[in-house]
C-alpha cells in the first residue's frame, strides 16, 4: 500500500528511533513525527512556525543539502539551539523537493544500516512532493483562467474547479491578495497550512487565494486566514525585518463564476496597503473613499479627483506643504493638533496655511474647498506611475 507524507515521516522516525520531520524545499513544515523528548529549540519552531527562519535556513543550506544526493549529517549549533541532525534529501527525478530530518545528537545515525531504507522513504516522499507541486501548479493555472477578462476562459475554468471539487457550484467565495514589500524572492504564504476550501496561486512575492465562504457568504474565514498567514510570516522573520507583507480582501461573491469581482477588489486594497509602507490588511469593505479606485480608468479618475490646483501643490518643491495640507485635513481642521502633528509652531503652521492658498487659490475656510483639496491629497499618491509613488 502506498504511504502518504505523514507515514512516510512516522515510519522514518520508527526506523531510526529518533524525532522526524519533513519540509519542503523552501524549509515549510510538511509533516512531522510526534516524541516527547530529544526535540532541540529549532525543531520546535518548525512545528510551531510551520517554517524556519532565514537564519536557519542559510545555516544548513551551507552543508550542501541543496544539491546532495544523498544523507548530509550537520553538526551541533548552540547559536542556533539545533542538534545534530541527518539531512536526507526527498529527491525525484534528480531534483531536490524538500528534506526528512532526522535528530542524531550523538552522531551515529547515519552508519545504521537502516539510513538506505529511510533514503527509499525520502525518495518517495521527494515523488509525492513533486506531484503535490504539479498538481499546485496545474490549479494554479487554473485560478489564473478563473481570474481573467476573457468570460469563456473564466467560465471554463470556473465548471473546472467545481468538477474536481476544490469549490462548490453554489459556495459563496472570496479572493484574497498577498504581497511582500520590498520583493526579495520568498515565497509569503506555506501552502502546506492552507485550509481545504482555499485555492491558492503561490509566487515568490504574492500569492493568490480563492477562500470558499460559509453557505451565508461571512467573510470572516478570509479574515481568520489573513491573520494567521500574517502571524506565520512575522514568526518566520523575526521583529528585525525591515519589509512588509500586505493583505487585500475583496467582498464575498455569490458564486465562483464571480470571483473576478472579488480579485479587483482584493488587488485594490492590497494597492492601498501598500501606500503607508507598514506591514497591514485592506479589506475592499473598509476602503472608504479609496474605492473611486475602482471606478474608471486610471487616466479619467486622475483628472477628475486630482483638480489641477491641487496638482499645482503637489508639484510644489520637497512637497512639505502638501503634507501640511494633508495632516490638516485629516485632523478635521484643528491648527493644534496639526501643529503637535507636525512639530511646529502654530505661527508657523498658519504661515504654511497661507501659502497653500496662495498656490492653489483654494480656501482652507470653505468646505468645498477643502473636500476638492482632501480628495485630491488622498487619491494622487495611488493614481501615480509606479516609479513616481513615494
């Protein structure tokens, strides 16, 4: 009969009598042998973190198992907390797919005569991996079809997904957007602890997620899932990383043969989580204003909310003017707290004040005024050329 990964593992583990744990190329927990004792500091991460840091990461990738073609024993690190532990490969078809470990804290596991059966293990492990990634690869195709502007390919794609069963005709869904910020080539989301009822497109630096709702539409599922990707990631990182990964969540749709509705949404919000540079989610339901966005082409929406007076003020010198004019909209008018804001005098925020009306011939006094000027600050970052945005 054949074993799935997590026999795979227990079985390992038996042979060797030590904890297992298998991860796949990218060091995501796959499965893992359960023991009480003998487990060192990184293994628990793993488990915990479903993944392991970039730290530990480069630590082992510096034995070679990357590129081993058989058992690659690491030694003791106390600076990292590990053991000694016996790499093996889960290698198919020549390409490496991921790795079972196996703790040997004294050193003398890899002469067990047992070691050539858990390489069997490990290689076909390596087989189900690549089928697993074939498999990913192939639905992932698929969401791409779902999610395109050609109506016959979405639909094709969407009778597709419900045939094989990842989502029901009638289940209400939503489209979740992931992104890391800057993009430095990692991957954002393990898919190994995606739900059943998530159909995911996984890409070094984004990732797209189909999330079957609850028969009532509820988005809560999707809001449930953005924290946990978030709390796995920040795990993963460490508080010293100095990007941000940013979530979009698009409303629920009725159906599957919608959810293009949704992805427009979710890839707008993630665009607007993106513009403060911090580390944050966006749902379209709590855009706001932010949802013109969505409206028109970008060419027609900038002319119509950036009037050409408040252009004139952000093509204004370092721009400290358009910024004073923001802190004061958004702190609804008041002079101390916009001062206190931006660390200055109240002579010299009024002084300021003078100037922007003497630029852009808006009254700050007037409340049409200040919504064509409020509107125009809010939306202009977001309506500019990618290279201009800051």
């Amino acid at each position: 009969m054949a074993l799935d990964l997590q026999e795979i593992v227990d079985l390992a583990s038996e042979l060797l009598e030590q904890p297992a744990l298998l991860e796949d190329r990218d060091f995501n927990l796959v499965a893992f042998h359960s023991q009480n004792a003998g487990i060192d500091a990184v293994r628990q991460r793993s488990i915990l973190e479903r993944s392991s840091t970039p730290q530990v990461r480069a630590w082992f990738e510096q034995f070679g198992i990357a590129t081993a073609a058989g058992p690659v024993s690491t030694p003791v690190d106390p600076e990292h907390g590990t053991l000694g532990r016996l790499c093996v490969p889960a290698r198919w078809n020549g390409v490496n797919h991921g790795y079972l470990w196996v703790l040997d804290p004294d050193g003398r596991i890899a002469g067990r005569p047992a070691v050539a059966e858990v390489r069997q293990l490990a290689g076909h492990a390596g087989a189900l991996l690549a089928q697993r990634a074939m498999g990913r690869y192939d639905v992932s195709i698929l969401l791409d079809s779902l999610l395109s502007p050609d109506p016959a390919r979405a639909a094709r794609a969407a009778a597709e997904l419900v045939e094989r069963g990842l989502v029901g005709a009638g289940d209400p869904v939503a489209v979740m957007q992931v992104r890391l910020q800057p993009a430095d080539g990692s991957v954002p989301v393990n898919v190994w602890t995606l739900p059943r009822g998530v159909v995911a497109a996984v890409d070094p630096d984004h990732a797209t997620l189909l999330v079957r709702l609850a028969a009532s539409g509820d988005p809560s599922p999707a809001t449930r899932l953005a924290a946990e990707i978030r709390r796995q990631h920040e795990a993963r990182v460490g508080p010293g990383w100095r990007g941000s990964l940013v979530i979009g969540i698009g409303e629920a749709q009725p159906s599957v043969r919608s959810a293009r509705t949704s992805h427009r949404q979710a890839t707008l919000a993630a665009r607007v989580a993106e513009l403060d540079g911090r580390s944050r989610t966006a749902a379209w339901a709590e855009l706001g204003v932010y949802r013109l966005l969505g409206c028109g082409p970008e060419s027609e929406l900038t002319a119509a909310v950036v009037d050409d007076r408040v252009r004139r003020l952000l093509d204004e010198g370092d721009g400290g003017l358009a910024r004073t004019a923001r802190v004061f909209l958004d702190e609804a008018g008041s002079v101390q707290r916009t001062s206190a804001r931006l660390g200055i005098h109240r002579q010299t925020a009024y002084h300021r004040f003078r100037r922007i009306q003497e630029l852009t011939g808006l009254d700050l006094g007037r409340g049409a005024d200040r919504l064509v000027l409020h509107l125009g600050l809010t939306l202009a970052p977001l309506l500019a050329p990618p290279d201009a945005r800051v």
